[in-house]
C-alpha cells in the first residue's frame, strides 16, 4: 500500500467525494473507484457508504481512515526530521493566501525571504478563504494566510497582525476633505461591497449597522482589486484594508480616510494543519511572517488626499 493511496482514502474521507478525491491525486475517477474497491476486497471491510450522498464512510472506513491519518502524519514528521539534518536550509514552502494578502504582501515577502534562504522557493497560491482552509486541512499547503481566522476541527490558528480599514474613494469625492469619516456621514452613499459571503463583509455591515446606517450597495466582488478599480471609476465609495491602498494612494488613483473611532481593524491571521510537524523552511518562513509588525499598515494608507 503506497503513500499515493493512503492520501487518496484521505482525500475521499474528507471531500466526501471520489471524483474530488482523484482530481487532488491527479488520476481518474474510475481509478480512484477501482483502487478502493481492490481496497474493501483486501481488507474484507465496506469503507464507504455508497448510498448517501455525498459519501459518507461506515465505521470500518472510520477506522481505516484514522490509519491513513496517522501514517501519513508520521511520514510528514519523518520527512521533516530528516530534512532537519541538512546542513543548508533547502527546500519549498507551500503558501495558500486569500487575495489581498498577495496583492500587498506576497513580492516582498518573497525577495526578504529569497534573500534570506537562496535554496528555499515559495509556491504561493491565491485563494478564497474557504479554500485555504481547505489546501491547509488536505496538507496541500503548509501555511495558510487569512482574515478573520478562526479555527476548526483540523486547522489551528496563530494570530498575525492587525490592520486598519480606511474609506477609500477616488480623489474628487466630497468625503475626502473630511478628516475622518463616521457611519453617519455613509448613510445613503453608493458603496462597493464584498461579497455576503466573506467575513470582511459581514464585520463592516455590522460597523454600519450599530450606528443605524444604511448604505446604497450598487456593486459586490469577492476580491479588493476590484473593488479599488471600481472605486477609481467613481462607482461609490468602499472600506477596505489601508495597507492594500499604497500604490494607488501614491499614484493619486484612490484617496483615503480615516474612520472615526473607534474604526474598524481587520485581523489576519497564519492557519495550519493540527498536530503539523513544520521542517525547517516553514519554520523560517513563519518567523519572517512574525516579524511584521502589526500597525505597519498605519504609515502606508493614512492620508486623506492623494500622495
């Protein structure tokens, strides 16, 4: 039985799915199917109940899959340990990040870190957040770097830092003359929104909603990208982390305003797999994430007109 297959089994058990389970093995479904059929014939067990849906697993499978757990826990403790004998730091780092992690921070942690550890290479992959969740839990990625953290069954939780949200709008706007900016100056304005799905979003409804405001939502995206380009084509006014401001703030494109207290602050947060064993280049990469300290993002956004 080969490591490939006991990821597999894994996979299954926590997609609740084959098909999903193969594409993260890269291999068909048929395949996948075939070799956990071979499986329940070797073992004499049914693993899986095929007749819910999605899938779930019966006790054997319950049992097998606690097995698959641990030995492939113990493989990645192994590898660690055995990678901790090298003498040179040498290896890869595998990051899943939401997206407004990499757009303002993902470059220069990666030349800090290049220059730091030359043999060591980032594989970055931007994703929603819920999926980051998912690459740390299937130990797709080793680190996970999200807003509003929170832990669950399988993913722990380190604090990272804190930033501030500013309202941010293009350079012309009323508002940018203020030197703060409270909900009640919001109420009726054309706003660009995250998505209802994201955590960023419900805390700013919440912020608005303490003080009785209501705001005109006439466009939400998932991402800040878009929404600062949507803010630029002066299509409304949005709240977003300060930090993610910098370049547009110093090319004159946005504008930004202070809220006033007490403001709204997002937390992020480094997520990883319970019980992970981190090898030397994680260890690394973690400590150059900890140097960051948290109110850096205060001297890059807090400006009322452009820079």
């Amino acid at each position: 039985m080969s490591f490939d297959h006991l990821r597999l089994f894994r996979d299954v058990a926590q997609t609740r799915s084959i098909s999903k389970a193969a594409e993260l093995s890269g291999i068909t479904p048929s395949a996948a199917s075939q070799h956990i059929s071979e499986l329940e014939k070797t073992l004499g067990a049914t693993l899986l109940d095929r007749s819910t849906r999605p899938l779930a697993l019966t006790p054997e499978g319950k049992l097998y899959c606690e097995l698959c757990r641990d030995v492939l826990r113990r493989h990645d403790d192994f590898r660690a340990a055995l990678h901790d004998l090298k003498s040179e730091l040498e290896g890869v780092v595998r990051v899943a990040a939401i997206y407004s992690v990499g757009l303002s921070e993902m470059n220069g942690l990666e030349e800090a870190f290049s220059a730091r550890h030359p043999h060591v290479s980032l594989e970055v992959e931007y994703l929603r957040p819920e999926k980051v969740y998912e690459a740390v839990a299937a130990d797709r990625a080793d680190i996970g770097l999200v807003s509003y953290p929170e832990p669950t069954k399988e993913v722990a939780v380190l604090p990272w830092r804190e930033e501030e949200m500013m309202l941010t709008a293009e350079p012309s706007h009323p508002l940018v003359r203020k030197s703060s900016v409270a909900p009640e100056d919001l109420a009726g304005m054309d706003f660009i929104a995250f998505d209802d799905d994201l955590p960023i979003s419900r805390e700013i409804a919440r912020y608005l909603k303490a003080s009785g405001v209501e705001v005109n939502t006439i466009m939400h995206f998932d991402n800040i990208q878009t929404i600062k380009e949507a803010v630029m084509l002066g299509s409304g006014v949005s709240i977003v982390p300060a930090r993610i401001l910098k370049a547009e703030l110093a090319a004159g494109r946005l504008a930004a305003v202070p809220l006033a207290a007490p403001g709204l602050r997002r937390p992020l947060g480094i997520v990883y797999r319970k019980k992970k064993r981190f090898g030397r280049a994680a260890q690394a990469f973690l400590e150059l994430l900890q140097e960051i300290p948290s109110d850096t993002a205060l001297a890059v956004g807090n400006t009322s007109s452009p820079v």
